[in-house]
C-alpha cells in the first residue's frame, strides 16, 4: 500500500534529477562541441577549394601530423585506460582519460582540413563523453550514474553536429549495445540532446534539413521498393565494413611485416590517396557533402561513387587518420539510394533520403535512431517507407558493425547462436546447432535419393 503512493513521486524524483543534470550537460557538452566546429569550419573552408596539387601535398603531411599525434599522444594512458565513448560505459564506469581529450579533435581537423576522407562526428561525441564524465565525477555520481551520464554526454555530441537531437540522442545510446537498448538512459539522453542542440544554434551553427515531396496515400509498390533499397543498402553498409576492415588489417599487417615506424602509416595513406585522386575524382575527399547534397537533391551521381567513397574512407582511416565514421555513411547510402531510386522508377531524391537512413541503421546496428533521423531530416511523410528500409537493412547486415566495441546482447537470427555481452570484436557467433542439424538431414536425404535412383 504504501508503495503505490511513494512510487510515483520517487519517479517523479528521479525525472526532475536527470532533467536537472541531462540539461546541464548538454548545455556544456554543446558549448564544447560548437567551438570545435567553428575551428573545423574554419580550417576545412580554408582548404576545401584548393587546387589538386596542393591536396596531394597536404595528404601526406596530415597523415604524418596524425599519426604523431595518436603515437606520442596514446603512449601514457593511466592503467591501460581506452578512450572509446562505448567501453567508458561497458568497461570503465563511466570514466574517460583526460590527456586525450584534445588529441582527437586536433587530429580530426588535420584529418579533414587536409583532404582525409571522415566525418565530424567522432570528436564530437568525445568532447560530449568526456565532458559528461568530467562533470560526473566533479557532482561525486555512483558509477552506474556516471555511465548513464557519458551516454548523456555522447548524446548531446551527435545532436549538435546534426541537428536531429531526438535521433541522435536515441543513436547514443543505442550504440551501446546490438539487441538491446537502455530505456533508463532514453529520457536524459533526449534532455541532453536537446538542450545541447539548442545551445548550439546559440553559438550560431546552422543546420541542413531535406523535405521529401512524397504523396500521403500508402503505396505498396512504393513500400515493397523501399524493402529492397534497405536490402541492398544492407549489403552496401557489409562491403563498406568488410573493405575498412581488411584495409586496415592490410596497413598493420604492412607496419608489421617491414618494422615501419607508426607514426609513418598514415604518411602512406596519404601518399595512397594523393595518388588516387589523379584518377578518381577529388569528390570523395574531406566529408564530401556536396556529392550528398546532390544525391538528396535528385541530381545524377556516379553509379559507382558508393564505392569510391567507402575505398578513400577505408584508406584513410585504416592508415591511421582520425576523423569521425557516421557522415561517410550518410554519404554512401545518398548515393546509393540514390542510383537504386533511378535503377527501380522512383524519385532519386526520396530514394536518397532512405537510402541514407538505412545504411546508418545498418552499419551503426541503430535502426530506431536511424527511423527518428528519417522523421527529423525528410519529414513525417516518409515514415512508413523508412521504418521498412532501416529493419530491412539492420537484419541483412548480420553482426557486424562500424563499432567493433559494441557488446552484442542478442542475434539478429534464431539460426545464429551467440554469447550475450561480449564485444563484437571478440564475439564469436555461429550458425546454431538446430540449423545445421536440419542441414545435415536435408544432405543425408539428397544422397539417399541420389543412391536409390
């Protein structure tokens, strides 16, 4: 009895606690993340424009700058401590090294200011992650607190970048984990993304939205459509990861087998690159938004250009750059969204917006963080037609994530078989045995048919 009239107001507690907290961090955590926009705006401007010759200078020269910063900076790490945003929450209670939290922000302007081809996102939510436990642990939180307050942090980065604060929140804390996502850490996490987004737009950081012109009567074509753009931007988001994986194994392997100083790797990586774009276009350098602007506008791209863009981001940033990994994503799936759309009768540009979304949700293993981007960037009208894409795409792409420290809580298949809460890198997941029993059968009745005929 007496619990039914105390728990709503230990709820009503704990709502105005985090509301207190979430808006508190967001508001630092989005003054952090705007002035390193504002820096990166300003050098990325400087060199976006400049001749072909001087990219393929400035290549190799960002690439040594990176890969001294990343050595020098990483070698002292107090207690073998990472600082990766996701094993901060899994491994570490909440706690992110101090000394590196400049390191990947100045490498991410190198990174891109020079021509490597990243995204913004990845400094932001460490800025945001690191913030929010420095604000943590100054407040004294319990540590399962400071890990719901990192993520809050994590949230408030990606919203200030993008300019969609529900998804992004949502993208933060479902990055977390595969198969399951922390609804305790949802409500901070939006408070945080919000009051982040908005503290940005303060600092004066302007935000591109894309309507979609798109009739409001359900069209089951349309929609049958859109499942197989999610199939095939599925297995797009596959070969993109399967490609950054094995490049960068190719560069370690390299490093290793010729005892190359580190620091040197990214110099080659440059040099790769500089290289290249003496026979691909420059368009796939830097965060390359114009060729996404275009793709969402409608306007003819490359059929191939998914694949240029997925080899400058592979060479990048398995050489050793550092840069941000989301924004390639929205680039491939416009593109490829695109080039499917045209391929199928649809409008390029709605095919661009879900193929967008669908290559986040499944590269990233966020399809409803992916579903609330679609509602934010194209409005409501494409609701139904993202939904389908963005499941599609999370199912075909299997385990395997642009995140290797994501803990897998469940398998996408009843026909996989997994050990919940291991990290992806370290997951070892298998058909099950009921499947390949019903395998065997089926091979033991072929060759007993085969023997009576």
């Amino acid at each position: 009895m007496i619990r039914t009239y105390i728990e709503p107001l230990v709820m009503l507690a704990t709502l105005l606690r985090w509301f207190f907290f979430a808006a508190l961090t967001g508001i630092i955590v989005g003054t952090g993340t705007s002035l390193f926009l504002h820096a990166l705006y300003f050098f990325y401007d400087k060199t976006e424009s400049i001749p072909l010759y001087l990219h393929m200078i400035l290549l190799p020269i960002g690439g040594v700058l990176n890969g001294l910063i990343i050595h020098y900076g990483y070698r002292h790490l107090a207690g073998g401590m990472k600082d990766s945003t996701i094993a901060a929450v899994h491994q570490q209670s909440g706690l992110l090294p101090y000394k590196t939290f400049l390191l990947k922000p100045l490498a991410a302007i190198i990174t891109l200011a020079s021509g490597g081809s990243a995204g913004k996102e990845g400094p932001c939510s460490h800025i945001g992650g690191t913030l929010a436990s420095w604000f943590g642990q100054l407040i004294h939180l319990t540590p399962e607190l400071q890990k719901r307050i990192v993520a809050c942090g994590v949230s408030a980065g990606f919203a200030s970048v993008f300019g969609t604060p529900i998804a992004r929140a949502i993208y933060g804390v479902e990055v977390l984990t595969i198969g399951r996502l922390r609804y305790d850490f949802i409500f901070p996490a939006v408070i945080a993304g919000i009051s982040s987004f908005e503290v940005s737009k303060l600092w004066r950081l302007s935000y591109t939205y894309y309507p979609v012109s798109i009739s409001s009567h359900f069209s089951e074509i349309l929609f049958l459509k859109m499942i197989l753009i999610g199939l095939i931007c599925g297995l797009i988001a596959w070969l993109f990861i399967e490609l950054f994986e094995n490049v960068r194994l190719l560069f370690r392997v390299t490093q290793q087998r010729f005892n190359i100083w580190p620091p040197l790797m990214p110099f080659l990586g440059g040099l790769i690159l500089s290289l290249l774009i003496l026979i691909l276009p420059s368009d796939y350098l830097g965060l390359s938004l114009p060729i996404m602007d275009r793709a969402l506008a409608g306007d003819h791209v490359p059929y191939e250009g998914f694949v240029w863009k997925a080899l400058f981001v592979a060479i990048t940033l398995g050489s050793g750059f550092y840069g941000g990994i989301v924004t390639p994503q929205f680039v491939i799936g416009a593109i490829s969204g695109n080039v499917l759309a045209s391929l199928l009768g649809m409008d390029p540009a709605l095919g661009a917006a879900i193929g967008m979304v669908a290559v986040v949700a499944s590269a990233s293993n966020t399809p409803i963080a992916a579903i609330f981007m679609g509602y934010e960037l194209f409005g409501s009208l494409t609701g139904v037609y993202v939904v389908g894409a963005c499941i599609t795409a999370y199912i075909i792409i299997g385990h395997r994530s642009v995140y290797p420290d994501q803990l897998v809580a469940y398998p996408k298949s009843l026909w996989m078989s997994l050990q919940p809460g291991i990290p992806l890198e370290n997951e070892k997941i298998h058909i099950s045995y009921g499947l390949l029993r019903k395998i065997k059968r089926l091979q033991q009745k072929r060759r007993h048919s085969r023997f009576y005929k």
